[in-house]
C-alpha cells in the first residue's frame, strides 16, 4: 500500500460505479467532489449526494467540502478573464514600434 492509500483510508483509487447511490454507499462520497462542483452530475444525483452528505460524519462532509471548494478555486483561477494583449505593430523587425504606429 503507498502513503497516498495509506491516508485515503487504505482504499485502492478506482473507477466509479454505474450508480452514484454505490459509490456512496462504498465510502466514496469525497471521491464525487470534482464531479459536483463541475456540475457533471444531474439533478437526481445530484440530491443523492446531498442527501447522503446530510447524515454523513463531520469529518467526510469536511473532507467532501475542501475538495468541492479546491475544485471550483482551480476553475475561477485557471479561467479568469485576462485583458487583451495589446497588437504588436511589425515595421520587418523586432525593434519598437515608432511611436506614430503605436496602439493607444
């Protein structure tokens, strides 16, 4: 067993089940955090992982929460908008453009 299984409760990573209520009912309620805050799941699914998560220990509502919120950080910061570069002017070389071909 590595260190990663050994702090994931010793469970080998594998793929999920056809049904969201078997993975729950495996443990793996953590494991379909990414997948919630993607909202890749529907709407049915969707209540059954709250539904669980409501009678579920503090600790895995915790431990599904931070990995809900790592996920949507990633996404806000990997996808923020960012200002439009500014045009290059191209005079046949990479010198500065002279100042009355400048953009604004």
């Amino acid at each position: 067993m590595t260190d990663m299984n050994a702090q994931n409760n010793g469970r080998v990573p594998s793929g999920f089940a056809a049904e969201i209520a078997t993975d729950l009912a495996s443990g793996r309620a953590a494991d379909l955090a990414e997948l919630y805050a993607l909202n890749a799941v529907d709407d049915a699914e969707r209540a059954a992982i709250e539904g669980y998560l409501a009678s579920a220990p503090q600790a895995e509502r915790a431990a599904f929460d931070e990995r809900v919120r790592q996920a949507r950080e990633t996404l806000a910061t990997s996808f923020t908008a960012e200002e439009e570069p500014r045009p290059a002017c191209w005079t046949g070389s990479w010198r500065p453009c002279p100042p009355r071909l400048r953009p604004p």
